[in-house]
C-alpha cells in the first residue's frame, strides 16, 4: 500500500506572496516557491532554527526538511540570478492548529486573538478582508462556501488580494479556516446562525446579505458605505428544492441575484 501523505505543519500563510522582478514578464518567468518551502526558508534563514528543530516543528523528518530547504535555496537563487519572478502557493502543508499553548510561531490562538486586536487598535495597519467567492462574484451560501477572495487593506486602499482555497470544510470550520488566515472581517451571501457564532467566537466581523462584485463590495466596504443585511440567515437543510444552482439561496422563489440579503431561506 502507498505510504499516506505527511503534511508539513506551517504558522502561517506568508503576508506576501508574491515577489515581481523590476525587469521581466512576471507571468512567463515566474518560480512558484510552495508554502512549506517557504517555511523551512522562513525557519531557518530568518528564524534560525537548525534543520533537526524545523524537523521537529515541521513534523517531518530531518531529511524531509533538508531536502525542502534545498530545493527552496535553489529556487530563490534560480530567480535572483536570472531575474524571475517569486509566487509563493501550493505545497503539501497544514496550517498550524492553534493546539499547541505557545507553539513557538506565533500562530497559537492566544497569540493570534492577541495580534489581531492589537492590529485592529491601530491606525495605518493592515486589515484582511475574506469574501465568498465563486465565478468572479460574491458567494451566495456560506456554508458550501470553496474558495474566499482574501484582501489586505491599509490606510482605507486595497494593497493585495489573493485566492483561498476551503479544502473542502464546510459550515462551522470554515470559521476556522478564517481563523487561520487571520481575518478580520467576512464578506458574505447567506450564512447560518450556528457559523455567525463560531465568527463571532473568533472575533471575525460579519456583513452577510451581500452579492455582486468583491472587488466592489470590499472597495464599498473600506469606504463606509457597504450595503449589508446584519440579520442575513440562510438555513439548507440538505440540498433542498433542487433549484438553487451555484449561486446558493439566491436564485429562487423570484428573488433573484440578490441572494440571502432579504430574506430567511431554508424553508
């Protein structure tokens, strides 16, 4: 039988992820740099953890590490030498689960509700901004929820955003996905009452009942001017009525695009 997957534990996703060379095409030499490579470079260049304590960190073997740290160096030397382009995705990692009381990285819980609130007490800090997102347009069931488009905010602009894969997790630990990635605030369609808890036990804000463009909605957002639903509910049971489609709740008994904004679906 085939040996099962180990995965690499990381902190945390990297605040940048991507790294554009001044001169070349960034789309045509670019080096994708996983995250768990990104990690052990993480660790032990800047950290300076040696490879047995990322081992132990990681979860892998020294071996493993050794080999994950010396295909990240030739990767980073790849690129400064010839010019390319950084993109830091993908890679066979876990993100750190918060279970540990000080795990050394910063990305426990106690030492994620800290940062967090300190990073929302003061001005000219970045915000990260998560949306439901699906065909290029605001999500409409939270809870079926594959991908979030994640936004960093600063001084009232968008600096970045990027794309968040779910894993497949659904409804309550999507909260927790959130969590992992350190958001602040959640853009969202329909969403249930019992993960409107979970994020609200997170310290994630809510502003459910919203549709169309992320990029707006956000942009909307930042200016204090966002149109939300703050009583949003959308409660499936099962994959009822049959007529949903992919935008969730949104597309049925005539309501049309708007999704769960205005009223309560799961009849």
């Amino acid at each position: 039988m085939p040996r099962p997957v180990k995965y690499r534990k990381v902190c945390q996703l990297p605040e940048n992820n991507e790294f554009i060379a001044a001169s070349g095409d960034a789309g045509e030499h670019r080096i994708i740099l996983t995250v768990d490579e990104y990690e052990a470079i993480r660790l032990i260049d800047k950290e300076g953890f040696s490879q047995e304590e990322c081992s132990a960190y990681m979860g892998v073997a020294r071996t493993t590490v050794q080999q994950i740290y010396l295909s990240a160096r030739k990767k980073i030397a790849d690129a400064l030498v010839s010019g390319f382009s950084i993109r830091i995705e993908g890679g066979r990692y876990r993100l750190c689960d918060g279970a540990e009381e000080v795990c050394g990285c910063g990305g426990c819980k106690r030492h994620r509700r800290r940062g967090k609130k300190e990073r929302k007490g003061k001005d000219g800090m970045v915000m990260k901004i998560a949306v439901t997102y699906e065909n290029g347009a605001v999500f409409q069931h939270f809870g079926h929820t594959k991908q979030f488009k994640v936004y960093e905010a600063e001084n009232g602009k968008i600096i970045s955003s990027e794309i968040v894969d779910t894993n497949g997790k659904g409804h309550g630990a999507l909260a927790g996905v959130l969590q992992d990635i350190d958001a602040d605030v959640l853009i969202c369609g329909g969403i249930g009452g019992g993960a409107k808890q979970a994020l609200a036990e997170a310290g994630i804000e809510l502003y459910g009942g919203v549709s169309g463009d992320p990029d707006q909605a956000v942009s909307d957002f930042i200016a204090g001017k966002l149109q939300f639903n703050p009583d949003v509910m959308c409660n499936h049971h099962g994959e009822h009525h049959g007529d949903h489609g992919h935008g969730g709740c949104g597309s049925h008994d005539g309501h049309g695009s708007g999704g769960c904004g205005s009223h309560k679906c799961g009849h």
